[in-house]
C-alpha cells in the first residue's frame, strides 16, 4: 500500500515513521509522497523517510500511484485534504480531531458514503494493551453494569508551545484547546468503553496562557444513554504535566489505566483474568508509539479486506461532538443535549 502524507510538521513526521516501520515488515507498503505548501520541509521529510514531495496534494496524485493519504495537517484543514482525498478514490487515514466543527466533519462523511472506501481517525491510545484489556472486561461483562468513568488528561504546555506556531491556539485553526487537541484522546476512551454520550454539563477556562483564543482547562460531566455518568479532565495548566489517566467503575468490577499500564483491576468473576499480556516494545519506542503503528496496522488490514476500520469516521465524528457539546455548554452555561450540537 503506498501512502501520500498530508503535513510534514511534527505530527507527520511521527506518520513518516509510523509508515516506514510498517513496511519493514510489510514490504508493500511504503511512502510514496510528502505533501507541504512548505516544499522544502516535505523535500527534507522525503529525504529522511523516503518518497517524493509536492506543494499540494493534487499535484502527489496526478504524479505517484497512491492507495491511501493520511492528513496530518492543523484541525481546521483536516476536512479539505480528507473530501479531496476520497474524491480521487484513496482511502483516508485523518489524524484527530477529524477536523474541528460537525459541519466539517459531515463534509467527510457524505464524500465517504457510498464509495466503498476506508476512512480512520486516529485514535491510538485505544491500541493499547490496558485499554483494549478493559473494554474487553467491559464487553464480557466482567465489570457488571458499567455506572460510571473518568477520564484524565492533566497535561503541561507552555507559553512556547502555543508560540511555536501561528495557527496553535487560534479558534479558527486550533478549533479548541486542552480538550480538542490533547484531551480527545480519553474523551475517546472514556465513549469507547460507556457507550452513546446524550448530554454534557461543562465548564472551561484560560487561566494560565495568553495570547491564545481557546481553553487551557475543561471539566465536563457526560450523561450516557445506559445511565452511566463519566467525568472529563482536560487540561494544558498543569505543572509538569501527568499521565493520562482513564478509571471506568462498573457494579461488579473497576479497571483503572495509569501511565501506560493497569494500574488497578478487581473484578467479582473469579475466572476474569488479572490483566493484559505484556506489550513487546520496539528499541527507542514507547507504549503509545507502539499502539500508534498497530492502528496502521490495522487501517491497512480494513483496506484489504474492506471490513470497517476499528477507529471509524462515525467514531470521530462521535468524540468531536462531545467537545463541541462542552464548549456549548461552558458558552451558555447549561446542560447541552447532544442532539442539539
């Protein structure tokens, strides 16, 4: 499968070598092009990883032979590079958020629908080996009724971060903060495992940045469907910055992941297993590093055999949402139904 890469920032930088250590197992896939309007930083990305560069997308498909692109570009542009992607017929791995408004979201969608063709969000922390041990605790119902969770992201950025580049913090680009771009992933946890979110109470702030236009703190409280109750954390203020954190609570059993492992896990099911097998680690690689290429993994296995990839659009689509439904919520001050996003 050759891949054309949208961004040759930090992010795509981290898919260049996701791609490439795929194909040292898989020597069919490989990175045929790096795409920038900056051509010089796709040639040096291209020049490490491999690949041609181009300055847009449209001049990599009309030159190189591509199966899928991955867009990896700032939030807002997400949808652009998705729509133009499936309307040349490539399957389309986005990384999160799927971009930052329902709108656009739903733009991906209806080129989507119909074409037969596979799109993926990148959700990784999902991959992991904790993280898949508890949703399957949860499946097999070796938690009970699930009653509650939460979900931590109590993280540090400074001033720098958002100084680092013009679009970091803007409305406009950005689309939000410490929940949109660094807390979606336990938001997309803590849904994994609770299931339909149906309303949002929620409060956020800027309180320790300037010159940024969204949140560096969010609190949230999720309503779900089954009546389960989850908690968000979000943050970018705090000092040094802590280890994601995702608890789920269910009548017969608790799980908690803790910096990348189980941290705690009791069940009332004498037969449940104690926890997840061990994850083989790569040289210089870490937990999500890992469960980030098993997600490449398997968006090319869905390719392949056209079965629905195990993070979908629908998915992506469903955890943006909820962010917007927070930021609705902290805005009006009330409770926000998430039908009404």
């Amino acid at each position: 499968m050759r891949f054309a890469l949208v961004g040759a920032g930090v992010i795509g930088a981290v898919h260049a070598r996701l791609i490439t250590a795929l194909g040292e197992s898989d020597a069919s896939v490989r990175l045929a092009a790096v795409v920038d309007e900056d051509l010089g930083r796709a040639e040096a990305l291209a020049g490490q990883y491999g690949g041609r560069a181009f300055a847009s997308l449209a001049d990599a498909l009309a030159a190189e032979a591509v199966d899928a692109v991955a867009v990896c570009l700032p939030s807002a542009l997400h949808a652009d590079a998705a729509v133009e992607a499936l309307a040349a017929g490539k399957h389309v791995l986005v990384e999160k958020p799927v971009d930052i408004t329902l709108a656009a979201a739903d733009r991906i969608v209806e080129a989507q629908r119909g074409t037969g063709l596979t799109v993926a969000v990148i959700s990784q922390r999902r991959f992991q080996a904790p993280a898949a041990f508890i949703k399957d605790s949860v499946e097999a119902g070796r938690l009970g009724r699930i009653t509650s969770g939460i979900a931590e992201s109590a993280f540090y950025r400074p001033q720098a971060y958002f100084d680092s580049g013009d679009w970091r913090g803007t409305a406009a680009v950005d689309g939000g903060g410490a929940l949109m771009n660094q807390g979606i992933h336990a938001l997309d946890l803590l849904l994994w495992m609770l299931g339909k979110p149906v309303e949002v109470s929620a409060q956020t702030g800027r309180v320790a940045h300037e010159a940024i236009e969204v949140e560096d703190l969010a609190a949230a409280t999720i309503r779900f469907e089954s009546g389960a109750v989850g908690l968000v954390l979000a943050s970018t203020a705090a000092y040094p910055g802590l280890p994601v954190r995702l608890s789920v609570h269910g009548d017969r059993g608790s799980a908690v992941m803790a910096d990348d492992r189980l941290e705690y896990f009791h069940s009332a099911d004498p037969a449940a297993p104690a926890g997840p097998p061990d994850e083989p680690l790569r040289d210089g690689w870490g937990p999500v590093d890992v469960a980030h290429l098993a997600q490449y993994e398997d968006f090319v296995d869905a390719v392949r055999t056209g079965r629905e990839p195990a993070v979908t659009l629908a998915a992506g689509r469903r955890a943006l949402a909820v962010v917007r439904a927070v930021y609705q919520s902290a805005d009006e001050g009330r409770p926000v139904v998430l039908e009404e996003v």
